[in-house]
C-alpha cells in the first residue's frame, strides 16, 4: 500500500475519533444531561489536564524507549475503554474522571500522530513541509465526517456518539501496529546525564529567550483554541430559545453549520507550505490571531438569519486561525530543535498549548460565562462572551508582533526533508 496513502488513513482515523464527540458533547451535557455550565467547563479542562501531563512524557517514552508507532496504539485502544464507558456515567463528577481518562489517552497521540508520520517520511526521503499538509488535511476530513455522521444519525445529543468514538478508536489502534516502525533514536551516549536519560533534555528549550516566547505566547493563544469548540454548537442551538429562529437550518443542523470550520480547515492546511515560506511563521501567527479575532467577532454579531453570512464567515476564517497556528507551530518546533528530542520537543508545544492554554481557558472561560454572561434563568449573553474572546485575542496578537523576534529563514523550511 502507497505510503502517503497510509498515512493519510491514519491522520483521518486520528481525527474522526475526535470529531464525534468533541463539537457536540455541549449538547449532549445541556440538553440530554441538564448539567451547569461551570461543570461544563471543567469538563474541557480535561483536555488542558491531559495535555499538560501527557505529551511530553510520551515524547519522551518514545524518544527513549518504545517505538512510536506501538505506543500510539496502546494508547488508542485503551481510550476506546473510557470512551465506551461513557454513556452509562450519570453524575458530572464521575464524568469528569472517566473523561480525563480518555483524554490521557488521546490527547498525546495528536502529537505522537505528527511525529510518526515526519519519522516515517524523512526515512523515506520525502519533503515534509510540502508532503504533510496534505496528508494532514485528512484528518480534517475526518473530523468533519465524523460530525457529520453524529449529527445526521440522530446522535449530536446522545451517547450514542461515544460509541462511535471507541469503535474508530480500536480501529485506528490496531492499525498503527501495522504502520513501519519508528523506533527510538539511538543517540545517548553511555556517559550522558540522567537528565539526557530521561529524555528532559526538551525542557532546555525554555531557556532560550525566543523559544520562551514561543510557548508562552502559544499558551495564552492555546487558551483561545478549544473556545468554540467547546460552546459553538450550544451557541448556535440556543438560538432556538427566539421564536423567529426556532425552525431554522442553523438550529436544527447546528453541527453540520460548525462544520464548515473544519471543510475551511481543509483548504487553508494546503495554503501552509506556500504561507510558510513565502512570510515566515513570525507572520503566519499573527494572520492566525487576526483570523481568531474574526472569528469570535463575527459569532458576536451574527444570527440564523439576517447575520447569518457573519455565522458561515466565521466558520470560514477558522481554517485560517486554528491551522496556521497549529501546523506552522509544530513546523517550526521541527525546524529548531534537534533531532534528539523533537517527539518531546512537540510535546512541550502540545503541553503548553492543550495543556496549559486549554486548562487556562476552559475553567476561566467557564468561571467567566457564568458569572458576568448567564441570567438566573439560565439564559447566556453571547453577544458579550464572544466579544470578550475577541478583545482577549487582540491583545495577545498586539504584544505577539512587539515581543517575539524570529528571522525568516526559507533554507531552515527546507531542510525539514532530513
């Protein structure tokens, strides 16, 4: 079988695991559950938890111990488990364990997924920067067939979606056992530090001044990340509560509107290499923050209908914001650091972003939402939440473009290929 196209099943498989929950699980807790918002955001800080735990020490496993490939399935399969267990769970609190248990599991295959398909294409000499994206981009597909097939199943406020969740999980487990293998660099000398041992050697990185400044500017735009996945869709089926939207398109197909953000993915994911090597990842960040400030400005002024282009014009512009951010970072960890330590160098990234940036965003945002924008009777401002979101971006893009300092340097892009 063709090795790109191999690859390609695996980033689809990656990301549908994920789609079919993530950007419905709002509905599934408000309307078939009843559960507070507060709860709710702590529901999503289990992602930030996960990440903050999880990339970086399997990095490191994989950097040391166990190849790549293997350890990316375990860890698939045993996530089905929890993801299957679900549907039963009746109270918030155990929730919110059993789900942290699936994201321990799936939030560090995102970056382990990356670091097994550039193992496997630089040592099959291809060019990663111009061959991954499109590889990638089927993990967009993924999650958006993924909505897809939970919305039009009848299943975007039910169980039901775990379900389908596990089964794509086991699925994908399996088949990275039959991926080429990706073993451990054997590059520790006999005489190294127990800290070159241990595979910490990454967190060296935050001891350069520009490196600092990267994660720490991919923690506060981390805490943006997840926001709309996390109340877009309940956003945009509470329009249902105003008689004159009740009958809608958009409220009674508010997954498939959410997923035109991922079908935007699709086409700006291509656009990456171009980007990348023509402005560098110094600027192709701050286009990704102004398109964040687009896209929760424009939810603040749409509606289902006479603002209903503001709606699909956000959902448009989150190509832009969530991939040149996303992939150029993980581009550019790939093109400074060395070989060594990337897998755990890319889990740093994940770590601060779904990590720190997410646990960050979900609990203030959560806090935040109902506190200032949730009347007693329950009902939410979101004209107010997303102008909030937006003012936030601003002011992280504004002191990005003072404070980070990064030459351009197109020759560093190309040597990606080995």
């Amino acid at each position: 079988m063709n090795l790109k196209f191999r690859l390609t099943m695996l980033s689809f498989l990656q990301f549908f695991v994920w789609g079919a929950w993530l950007i419905t699980v709002g509905n599934y807790w408000f309307g078939t559950k009843q559960w507070s918002g507060a709860e709710f955001g702590a529901i999503f800080s289990t992602l930030g938890i996960a990440s903050l735990i999880m990339p970086a020490l399997v990095g490191i496993i994989a950097d040391r111990w166990i190849n790549a490939e293997k350890l990316y399935g375990i860890l698939h399969i045993v996530g089905a488990a929890f993801l299957a267990y679900i549907p039963s769970v009746e109270d918030p609190a155990t929730f919110w364990w059993v789900i942290l248990g699936a994201m321990l599991c799936y939030m560090p295959t995102i970056s382990l997924s990356n670091s097994v398909s550039y193992s496997i294409l630089k040592n099959n000499n291809y060019d990663v920067v111009k061959v991954f994206p499109p590889i990638r981009v089927w993990g967009t597909i993924g999650f958006i067939v993924a909505m897809w097939f939970t919305n039009l199943t009848g299943n975007k406020s039910s169980g039901n979606m775990f379900y389908i969740s596990a089964v794509a999980a086991v699925i994908l487990g399996l088949y990275a056992f039959t991926l080429p293998k990706c073993p451990p660099p054997k590059m520790i000398s006999e005489n190294a530090s127990w800290i070159e041992k241990l595979g910490l050697n990454a967190f060296k990185l935050f001891g350069s001044t520009k490196m600092f400044l990267f994660f720490l500017f991919s923690m506060f735009l981390g805490a943006a990340l997840q926001l709309t996945n996390m109340y877009g869709d309940v956003f945009l089926s509470e329009f249902a509560r105003m008689p004159e939207y009740t009958d809608s398109f958009v409220v009674k197909y508010s997954t498939i509107i959410m997923s035109i953000s991922q079908i935007s993915e699709t086409v700006f994911i291509l656009a990456i290499p171009f980007f990348l090597k023509r402005f560098g990842i110094k600027n192709v960040m701050l286009i990704s923050m102004l398109a964040w400030v687009l896209r929760f400005g424009l939810f603040a002024y749409g509606d289902p209908v006479g603002g209903l282009w503001m709606i699909i014009l956000s959902c448009i512009v989150y190509g832009m914001a969530f991939d040149f951010f996303n992939i150029s970072g993980s581009l550019f960890i790939e093109t400074t650091t060395d070989a060594k330590i990337r897998s755990s160098a890319q889990g740093l990234f994940m770590m601060v972003t779904n990590g720190v940036g997410a646990v960050l965003g979900a609990l203030i945002s959560g806090w935040l939402i109902q506190k200032y924008y949730t009347s007693v009777e329950g009902n939410r401002d979101w004209h107010g939440i997303w102008q909030a979101f937006a003012i936030y971006v601003a002011v992280v893009m504004v002191l990005f473009f003072f404070f980070f300092k990064h030459k351009h340097d197109p020759k560093a892009l190309n040597n990606v290929q080995h």
